[in-house]
C-alpha cells in the first residue's frame, strides 16, 4: 500500500534564525571592559590581553589603576543571548590612546555602545562618550562601582558628563553577571527607543 504523501501545511515551521546585533564596549584605561566582557559571555571569551612593561611607562597612565599589570592590545570579544532570538556579539575595544585608531574599525557595522565610567578617573570616558555622540551611535553609560571609586549619583555623572536626559546612566558592579546584563538590557531599549521602529534588525523586548 503506497504511503500517503504528507500535508506540507503540517510539517513545523522552521525556527526563525536569532537577530545578532553588535555591541561595542568601550572606556578608560582599566575600567573594567575585559571583565564585563568575561562576567556575561556565554562562551569562553577572547582576550588579547598583554602584560604591561617598563617601555609603556610615560605612554600609559595609570594613576588610579596602579596594580593594574596587564591591557587589551587589540579587543575582547564574547556572547550573550539576552532573550530567544536576540544575541549581542560583544566588542571590547583597547583603552589606551595609542589603540584608538582601532576604533572605527571595531565600531562597523554595531547598533549600540557601553560607555564604562571609573568615578577615580572620570574624564577617561570623555572620548568614548565624544566619538559615539559624533558618530550617532546610540550609548549608555556604566558607572562601574570600584571599592575605593567615589559615591556619585547617576545624576551627577549625567552633569560632568554633560549628557541629555535621553542617555541612560547606570551604576553597575562588572564583576557579576547579572549586572552586566542589565546594563545590556538597558542599552538595547535604548536602541529600540533611538530607532522607534524594527526596521534596524532589533526585536522588542
């Protein structure tokens, strides 16, 4: 007896492919980008950290971060699912001014930006924070809660960093994962509220 062909129509649809979107890490010198990237990654992380030498002396500050003994020389890069079908590719960029020419190179192609803030050395994220706002890339900023670091408000990082009030100002702890989530999180709605619609590839959460 011949068998019946199947119903198409009852075959399941296929799994919709997740939407990547690309996210860019950045601050100072020894803010924490490598370990927010390493907290939340859902895969072993790349690093391509170096240790610190005698010839960066008079080129790296390190005021603030003295035991500090290694730096990214070129990215970090993990993985984290924030929610079926929404995956962010994490980008942590080098925080030394002799690295920025990197910077447009690693920006291509992303949606978003985590500007991570060290109260201790606060204008070290001015760069970051003037090269995202040149350029229109939507941005959030992290102020990572350091034991030494001083106790401001977001507010008052919002008013040294002379910020609108569309740009969420967070205080996270990079460390735990959980945190660095929500800073994510946060910066992905704020993509979403940028853009008003789903044209650029971000579902909503």
């Amino acid at each position: 007896m011949a068998s019946k062909p199947s119903d198409p129509a009852a075959a399941p649809a296929p799994a919709a492919a997740p939407v990547a979107v690309k996210i860019l890490i950045a601050g100072g010198f020894g803010v924490g980008k490598t370990t927010l990237v390493g907290a939340v990654s859902e895969i072993r992380p790349l690093q391509t950290e170096e240790l610190l030498t005698d010839q960066g002396v008079d080129v790296d500050d390190t005021a603030g971060v003295e035991q500090k003994t290694t730096t990214t020389v070129a990215m970090d890069f993990g993985r984290i699912t924030i929610r079926d079908g929404l995956v962010l590719y994490l980008f942590g960029t080098p925080g030394q001014d002799r690295f920025w020419f990197m910077w447009d190179e690693l920006s291509y192609g992303a949606l978003g930006a985590v500007v991570l803030a060290d109260t201790r050395r606060l204008p070290d994220c001015f760069p970051a924070v003037d090269y995202f706002e040149s350029r229109g890339l939507p941005f959030v900023v992290a102020v990572n809660r350091f034991d030494d670091g001083y106790d401001y408000t977001p507010e008052e990082i919002r008013e040294a960093l002379d910020l609108g009030e569309a740009i969420p100002v967070l205080l996270c702890d990079v460390r735990e994962r959980t945190s660095g989530k929500e800073v994510l999180t946060t910066l992905v709605r704020h993509v979403l509220a940028v853009h008003r619609t789903e044209d650029q590839g971000v579902p909503a959460l």
